[in-house]
C-alpha cells in the first residue's frame, strides 16, 4: 500500500502536473457522460477524481459507491468547471491507478452536513455521524481547545496530575455512580463528582499548583447543556487568593480564544454579586449580550386591591418595549414558561393605541398607571412571591423574550464573574443547611458562620460565558477548626465525618496552606466555542436525555454469573 502523500484539502494550482497518492471514503460519486467523478473525502476535506472510459481502472471506478474506502494515484489537473466553494475546487485529479480497499453497505444516515436523520438513529449509528464534516469539526475543535487550555496552565508553572476513579462515596450534592467490590462484597467505589479531595490532598502534599482533564459523573437529570459523565478542567493553587485564580482563568480564556478561534477577549472581566444577577436578570448565570433588565414593583402595586398580589412580599416586573406584536395566545404561553420555572401566576398590561390594557388594567388608578411610565406598544410583564422563585421566573421569561426576538447579539462572548455567593441554602424541608457549592468552601467571616449561618458569605466565584456557568470555583477551608465548623453547621454527626471524610479531616492537622481553585466545564466551553446549542455535538460517544447509549446499547443485563461474583441481588 502506497503511503499517501497529501490530504484531500491540500491540493491547489500549485500542484498542476504533480503525481499525488490520495486515500478516503468515496463522498458522492457521479457518471457524467462517460466520465466518473469521485469526491475522495478524509478528516481534512474534499478532492475530485476524475476517471475517463478509456482508463483501465474504469471498471473498477464504475463499482464504487458512497463510502467505499478508496486508494488513488494520478494527476493534478486543473478543472473545466470550478467550485468556489470548495477548498480543492479548482483542480481535480486525473486517475492513474485506482485500488478498493474496502466496499461499504448504504449507511443509515446521510453522510453530510445536512443530514436528515433523527437524534438517537446519529447516535445508534455514531461512527457514522462523526464521518460528516460539521462533527469532526467540533471533536477537531475540541482537541485545539483542550490543548490550547493545558499549554497556558504549563506555561503558568502548573502540574498535570491524575487522581483515581475508583473512590468514596461522600453523598453531599449530586448522586454518585456506585460501582460494586468483588473482593469486599457488600461495599462500593463511587465514581467522582469531581477530584474535590484529591485536588487538595496535592495541596497538602507541597505540589502547589495542579491540572489536570479530568473525567467525572454524576447521577442527575440530563438536559440541552449537561450529561451524566463529563470533562473537566481542573485547577488547583496553594498560596492564592480569589483574584489570583481569576486572572489565571482569565489568561486562559484570552488565548484559548485567540489561539482557536481568533477571537480577542477583553479582560478584565465584569464582577457582579449572586444577589445583583438575581435582582436584574434572574439569574445566577445571566447573558450580559442584552439588557431586558428586571425591575422591582412593590411601590407601585403595594396598594391594588388584587388576590393576586394580596399577602405576596415581592411583585416585580419585565417592561418589553417592542411588545406590540404579542398575541394573547403567546401569553399563555408565557405564562407556561412562568410556571415551569417556580413562578405562580404572570399578569401584564399593555400600552396600545394610547391605551391601558392587559389582565390587571382596570385595577390600576390613573396615578399608578403614570408611575408605569408605559411607552406605546410596549408591554409589562408581573410575577408576584417570594424574591428567589419570582425572580427565576421571570428571569426564564427573559430569556424566552430575548430568543424570540433576536435580542442576542450571536457573533459576541459575554464573560461574567458572578461573586459574593452565600455559603449556605437552608432547606425548609429537612430543617437544615445545605452548602451551596460544596462544604470544603471557605467562609468570608468564619465567626458569622458560626452566630448566624443563614447570612454566612463564601470565598466562591462562578464564571460565565453568553448564560452558561462554564467553571466554579472557591478558596477552601485550609483550617480544621473551621472545617469542623462547617461540618457542624451542615448537621454532620462525628460518625459521618469519620465515615465520609475521616481521612481528609487528619490530613488537615498537617500544616495545610491557603489554597483554592476552580473547574472549568471542557464539554460546555467548547459547546459555546462553536456556536452549537447541544452539547452531545461536542462529545464523541454521548447518552441521551434519558442517559441511555443508543450506540452500545447501555446501561444493559449483566450475566448472573457476575452478580453472583459480587454477591448482589436484583430485584424485579
């Protein structure tokens, strides 16, 4: 077998008159008058081959077929009919020898950028889909992201370290994978959420400054933006402080972007509190390429005389300017969206034709209606509750609005530092705290931790991109008396501290430097990187929304053989 000496993408009027070996998949193949073209397509693109009747490899030409694997060896030439929108398109190669290496039976899905299959047959079949050229891209860009993010790590003096998969089990957040022992039956490893422990167990270990790529899984509900295993870029420093560990973050995001994209990132990037990006966008991950700001109407409305609004400690309010357009039948659609996302109830009043109206403007007072300060056509949105669902409720609105209006500003990357996040969310139905990040999170202020745990405040810092949380991060608790504090204050007995983290909690006595760090999502960055909206484009072997691998066919039986080994019995 001849070893090729160009890729299907590298041929240009340059190479007139040059002998070439060329290999691939038959694209799409043509019989024009006699004449055979093949479009002879590899990983980096696209050639034509012409083979003439009165060539001797003509009848082997005549059996090729859509993805016959192919060898050639010929001529460049320059073509009759040139393709501008193609790379090779305006040279062909003149066959000489023509070689089958392999024939294909007809592929389930189309093999192209345009292909019409359904999801889940592209991933049954997803050797196949990743042929076409718009998902080798993304997996082709995935590789340069990857690359371009560990060489800036390097460069930054970082070490990259692996930690186990086979660990713990330490139920606090997402629900593990559990994985059985043979040899101690009744007991499990679990899968990591993330390398949490071990990342600062380098700490502790004197490594100072740690990376690494790293794999983990979580048990959850999958959607759009999330699968069940995932890749992070993890890092981890000794010494630092939050500002110290954004800016590596930040370096990282200019030339990863510069490097793959050519794109210039300005930095710093903007900061804004948990409780400013609830207020104004209802959010903590919210897209700063549109303004559509939430607004509070207490003042206004604290008097109506409305059920609706009676006994409610929060009404506020989404004012849409261009809302002349909206039909009654898309509010209720809005009001679906209102629902879904832990609101009650979405009133609204509209200006039009100089006029008030809407499902609450006969119960407003002219004085109320001025404070409104309606423009024509514009429209007011009203959700009325408590501050938290209110405001997710209608920052879900902002969001449908902005989308069905092309607000969105595509070609544009919107980084966001969300900052001064509480340490602690209480559950009401538990009676207890949970932490918000994770519970190895360091306090602002470990004495209010302790006196007054609901106002606690965490050392924690999210960064997002265009509405998506791409990484989280935090400055950890390096003291064992205030890890033990936290633990205390998340309701932690002894025996559940010593069963959970015991080994963690001695390694703290050992002189444990300030240290913190962050991870960043590789799936998601790279989802945004390349403008695609799933995120199983740029995964290579995905599952389904019902974490399912249509390829494999997993999760699947076992034999009983194996459950007997691990002495584990299923239940019908």
């Amino acid at each position: 077998m001849q070893t090729y000496t160009h890729h299907n993408n590298e041929l240009s009027m340059a190479h007139l008159g040059n002998e070439v070996y060329l290999k691939g998949w038959a694209a799409k193949v043509r019989n024009l008058g006699g004449l055979i073209f093949i479009d002879l397509r590899d990983r980096k693109g696209v050639t034509q081959l012409v083979v003439k009747p009165e060539n001797p490899f003509y009848e082997l030409a005549l059996k090729i077929r859509n993805e016959y694997v192919i060898e050639a060896k010929g001529i460049v030439i320059e073509r009759e009919s040139k393709n501008k929108q193609l790379h090779t398109g305006e040279i062909e190669v003149d066959v000489k020898e023509l070689i089958l290496l392999n024939s294909a039976e007809t592929p389930p899905i189309t093999i192209s950028d345009n292909t019409d299959a359904l999801e889940d047959t592209r991933l049954k079949y997803r050797y196949l889909d990743l042929r076409r050229p718009v998902m080798q891209n993304y997996l082709i860009k995935r590789h340069q992201i990857t690359q371009a993010i560990r060489q800036v790590l390097v460069d930054e003096g970082f070490l990259e370290l692996e930690t186990p998969i086979l660990g713990k089990s330490t139920p606090e957040g997402a629900r593990d994978y559990l994985v059985p022992s043979r040899l101690y039956p009744g007991t499990f490893y679990a899968l990591p959420q993330s390398p949490q422990i071990y990342k600062q167990l380098f700490m502790v270990a004197g490594l100072e400054r740690y990376f690494q790529v790293a794999r983990c899984f979580r048990d959850e509900d999958l959607r759009a933006d999330r699968q069940p295993e995932f890749t992070q870029i993890d890092i981890e420093a000794s010494f630092v402080d939050m500002d110290d560990i954004q800016a590596i973050i930040e370096k990282i995001m200019v030339k990863t972007f510069k490097k793959v994209l050519n794109t210039d990132i300005q930095t710093p990037f903007l900061k804004m509190s948990y409780q400013e990006a609830m207020e104004k966008y209802g959010s903590d991950k919210p897209d700063m390429r549109y303004e559509l700001l939430i607004q509070d109407y207490n003042d206004v409305f604290k008097t109506i005389d409305l059920p609706l609004f009676k006994g409610k400690s929060h009404v506020r309010g989404l004012l849409f300017e261009q809302g002349q357009t909206i039909t009654r039948k898309r509010i209720d659609q809005y009001t679906e969206v209102v629902k879904k996302n832990h609101g009650d109830m979405l009133a609204y009043i509209r200006m039009q034709d100089g006029q008030i109206t809407g499902s609450i403007a006969k119960f407003l007072t002219e004085e109320q209606v001025k404070s409104l300060k309606l423009s024509e056509g514009s429209i007011l949105f009203l959700v009325a509750g408590e501050f938290e669902p209110v405001s997710q409720a209608l920052g879900a609105l902002r969001i449908e609005i902005a989308n069905e209006f092309k607000l969105i500003d595509e070609n544009a990357f919107k980084f966001l530092w969300v900052v001064d996040w509480p340490l602690l969310e209480y559950s009401e139905e538990e009676k207890r705290f949970y932490a918000k990040h994770h519970p190895f999170t360091a306090p602002v202020d470990a004495k209010i931790l302790k006196d007054d745990p609901k106002n606690a405040m965490a050392k924690a810092y999210d960064i997002v991109l265009n509405g998506y949380e791409i990484g989280g991060g935090s400055i950890r608790i390096h003291s064992q008396e205030v890890q033990r504090l936290m633990f205390d204050t998340l309701g932690l007995s002894q025996e559940d501290i010593t069963n959970r983290f015991g080994f963690f909690v001695d390694a703290l006595k050992y002189g444990t430097p300030p240290h913190g760090g962050l991870a960043l999502g590789l799936d998601r960055v790279v989802m945004l990187m390349t403008k695609t909206a799933n995120i199983k484009d740029v995964v290579a072997f995905p599952k389904t929304q019902s974490a399912k691998d249509m390829m494999m066919q997993a999760p699947s039986d076992v034999d009983q053989k194996q459950l007997d080994e691990l002495m584990i019995k299923v239940g019908k």
